[in-house]
C-alpha cells in the first residue's frame, strides 16, 4: 500500500477587503483540503491567522508554523498556501520559506498559483512576493497619508470621544453631535466647574441626577471624568501624534467653562504607566546617587512581558554592589512600612483626632486669610470700575478708552471671582481631610494596592521627607507625626496609664500639616479621594 502524502498549510487573511474578494479563511481551508485530496495527501496540522490578529500573535503563528516544519520536515511532503501572498507579507519571510524547502526539503506549493520547483519557477514566485510586499509597504503609507489628509482637514483621526459620531454622508464620514452623550459632557463640566465637585463626588451626583455613562457601565469612574475633563476636543480640537490640531467639529463646551475648570484641577496630570520609586525619589545609601527604573521585556509562555527593576545610577562604577530590585519587592517592602503605622488604640486614636483638628484649624485660618485678601482686592476693582463709568458719563474719557479699561477691568473681576472659588473649595476640602488623616494612615496598605501612580507619588511626598535603599533595605525619614506612629506612640507611666509621647513635638504648624498643604496645591482631588471611605478589603 502507498503512503498518503502529508501537507502541512497556512490559510491567512488580513483586512476586510481581501475576504470580500473571495481570499476568507473558509475559502482558504476548503482550497488547501481539496488540493491536498486530489492529490491522495491529507492535511496533518493547519495554521490560521485571522483578521482580527495582531502583528504579535501573527508572527507568533509564523513561527509556530517554521518550527513544526522543520522539527517533522522528513515527515512532510510539502507546505500548502492559497497564493504566494497568503504566505508571506514581507520578503524577510519568504526568504525564510525558500530555505525551508531548500534546506530542509519540505516543497513551497502555491495551489492557486501553482509554479515549479525551477529556476524558472522559483523566480515566478519571488516576483510574486515581491509584489505581495511592495502593496503591504504601499498600503501602510497610503493609510497613514490618508490619515494625515483627514487632520489636516480638520477631522478626526479615529473614532470620536464619547459626546460625538460618526456618520457616513455621500461616502464621506463626518463627525456629529450625539445629543443625548453631548448634553452628558455638558453636564459633567458644569457640576464640575460650578457646583464645588471633586473627581470624587461628581459620580455619584451624576447618578443621582439619572446620568448614566452607558447601559453597561452607569456610574463613570474617576479616571473617565478626569479623561472627560481634560479633553480638548471638547472646545474643538483634535489630537493627532500627542498634539492638539484645530478641528472642524461643533465645540461641546466654551472657552470659559473650559478654562475654569482646568483651574479648578490644577492641570494635574495622571500618568498610569510611570515608575512610581524613580525620579529622584529614593537615594543610594552606599553613595548616594538616585535610584533610578529601567524596563525589562522578556518572553513569556503568554507572550512577552515587561518588568521593572531598581537601581542606583553608579551600579555598573568600581565596587559599587550590584542590587536591583524589582519593583514588586520594593512594594513588599513598603506594605511592611505602612503596616507598621497601624494602632489600634481607641484613646490615641482620639487624641490623634484632635491634634490633626488643631493643625487643620490654622491652615484653615492660613486659606481664610487668603481668600480675605483676594476679597479686598475684588473690591477695589469693582470700585475701580465705578470711577470709570463716572468718567464716561462725566465725557472725561473716550468711549474707546472706557471700552479697553472696562474689558481689563472685568477680566481681572472675572479672574479674582475664580480665585476665590479655587480658596474656598480648598478650604473646605481641609476640614475633610484633617478629620480623616489618621483614618488614611491607618489603611494605607489597601490604599496602595488600588492605587495609580500619581496617588502612590502623593502618599510617598505625604509619609516621608526622603527615602534610602541601602542595599536591599529601604529605611525612610517618616515626617511628623508618622515618624511617632511608627517607633510605637503609646507607653505607660508609673499609674498604668496609656499616654502619648508626641504631643509636645506635634503643633499646629507641623511639618506634617505642611506636607499636607504643599500636597493640596498640587493634588488636593487625589489625596482626598486617598482619605475617603474604607476599603472594603479582606
């Protein structure tokens, strides 16, 4: 009896365009059966690579398919393709295929493009492939080019943000309105900029009002407001290659809104994927250079995945000793500090409520001054624009001269009215937070474990003036009062009472509460969030 032959194929496809052409996975498998069948062979391992893979899953299954291929060549009569096309996008590739039958003997076979295995033949297909890849390189720059004609004419690159559409007019598409979603954008930058919302609060007063994000997801999440918020495209504006281009759009929101709510956050900015312990944050104990992050990719079983390592910048001079920390290990580390913090105490707890209410009163007094002062001064302008108009009517002055001032004046009105806003909110926030401080300090580690990188940035500035990484231990200089909750706050006198050994150190213009304040200038919406309720952690 004679041995069936045995194939083993690829079917790929790759846009949308080639499988309306007749080029679908379906087609392709049934063609490479049928081919393998007229020829008393059986397929005995098929490769597919769909539409919807990436460039890494792709060459993943490219390669896959080489090592199998070569690994059981003595076994295989031949590797089947719908075209030449279908078997290589790049020239890199075929090479790899001729060696493949060159080398290892396993026939390139093309069964809709059938050539032979000749000098002839073999030059039939490099033409072939060569072609395939000049059109993948063409298309490449065409879509980019196509992109680049759609910015410059002032829309979008890819889908809308969430308040707009895209609908398709006489075979263009042309971005729209989406009514209900746009008056939601409205809505958030208006409780947002007049209503004394924090990122926090602005969810659930939303859902309180009947907005809900979508079907799937009502309430929206701090980071979608902060992303909404933020989004120029809103006041007209598109981004393309991280920078804001005119658009031709219909704005959501005007200017002044716009710009009363960008300073109101404080243009903090939310960075997810930064190094939380680099930047200058931690010192070499050995020499005292900064410790610095550097990203590490490496392959996986389930593909490739990154990882980040610490060290000081002088690892690589002299002696310096070679320690790198993962920054899963310094995490550890850090949890070990914060559970350190933890009293469970209800007498400290209270007073420890009581001295944090005292410092939380001066700064209050602090911001009250401040917010008296820019009072005054909204005063004086407003009498300043009474002596104005007095000029006018009295024809002391002429219109264009009472026209320019007058515009100054209110500008400046306008600008001290936000001001006062911006004080008085953090006023508020103040309180809120003094009262909750030591309520923060106590679940600091389910804090952190949630945490993104600006709220882990704030709680490390909050805790400690500076850090040391001496060799594999990180030892901080904690600020007040968190250098007293950490070496034990509570000891006993000679009567058994439990008394606490800092309240002389900790008054009410303390290095803590200083922190704090420097900390609300910045990021007043993050470490309020940091000190709200509990978590609901096991």
């Amino acid at each position: 009896m004679t041995r069936k032959k045995r194939y083993v194929a690829l079917a790929r496809v790759s846009s949308r365009e080639q499988e309306r052409e007749g080029f679908a996975l379906d087609v392709q498998v049934d063609a490479l059966r049928q081919y393998a069948e007229r020829n008393d062979g059986e397929i005995v391992r098929l490769f597919r690579i769909a539409e919807t893979a990436s460039k890494h899953d792709e060459r993943g299954t490219f390669k896959e398919l080489m090592a199998f291929a070569k690994k059981n060549a003595h076994k295989l009569d031949g590797l089947l393709f719908y075209k030449v096309d279908r078997a290589a996008r790049n020239l890199f590739d075929y090479v790899e295929l001729e060696r493949l039958e060159s080398e290892f003997g396993v026939q390139f076979i093309s069964v809709a493009q059938p050539t032979e295995n000749t000098p002839a033949g073999r030059m039939q297909r490099r033409m072939l492939a060569s072609m395939a890849s000049f059109y993948t390189e063409q298309q490449s720059i065409d879509v980019k080019e196509g992109i680049e004609r759609r910015v410059e004419s002032g829309l979008f690159p890819s889908r809308p943000p969430y308040g707009y559409r895209n609908v398709r007019i006489e075979g263009r598409s042309i971005v729209e309105l989406h009514d209900e979603n746009a008056t939601k954008v409205l809505r958030i930058f208006e409780l947002y900029g007049y209503h004394c919302h924090t990122l926090d609060t602005l969810g659930d007063a939303l859902i309180a009002e009947g907005i809900e994000y979508l079907p799937s997801m009502p309430k929206i999440g701090r980071s979608k407001l902060y992303a909404i918020l933020t989004d120029r495209s809103y006041i007209g504006e598109i981004k393309f290659r991280n920078k804001w281009h005119p658009g031709t759009h219909e704005p959501i929101i005007e200017p002044r809104l716009w710009d009363r709510v960008q300073t109101l956050l404080g243009q903090k900015i939310y960075k997810q994927h930064q190094m939380t312990y680099a930047s200058d944050l931690i010192e070499c104990g050995h020499c005292g250079s900064p410790i610095t992050g550097e990203r590490k990719t490496k392959m996986t079983k389930s593909g490739e995945r990154e990882y980040i390592y610490y060290r000081c910048t002088q690892y690589h001079k002299g002696d310096h000793p070679r320690t790198r920390l993962t920054e899963r290990q310094l995490d550890s580390k850090m949890l070990a500090i914060f559970d350190s913090l933890r009293v469970e105490d209800d007498e400290f707890r209270d007073l420890f409520r009581e001295q944090l209410r005292q410092a939380a009163n001066w700064d209050e007094r602090s911001s009250a001054a401040r917010a008296k002062q820019l009072q005054e001064e909204l005063v004086r302008v407003r009498d300043q624009q009474n002596r104005l108009l007095n000029l006018r009517i009295l024809e002391e002055i002429d219109a264009n001269t009472f026209a320019s001032a007058g515009q100054e004046l209110r500008d400046r009105e306008a600008d001290l009215k936000l001001e006062i806003d911006v004080a008085d909110r953090r006023r508020h926030e103040i309180i809120d937070i003094a009262v909750k401080a030591f309520e923060l300090s106590q679940s600091l580690r389910a804090r952190w474990l949630t945490a993104d990188y600006a709220a882990k940035r704030r709680i490390l500035e909050i805790l400690c003036l500076n850090w040391t990484l001496d060799d594999v231990t990180l030892a901080p200089t904690m600020r007040k009062p968190f250098d007293l909750l950490a070496k034990g706050l509570v000891s006993k006198d000679s009567r058994g009472d439990r008394r606490l050994t800092f309240l002389n150190d900790f008054s009410g213009q303390s290095l803590f509460w200083l922190a704090m304040s420097q900390s609300l200038d910045f990021q007043a919406d993050t470490f309020f969030q940091l000190s709200r309720e509990e978590p609901s952690l096991s």
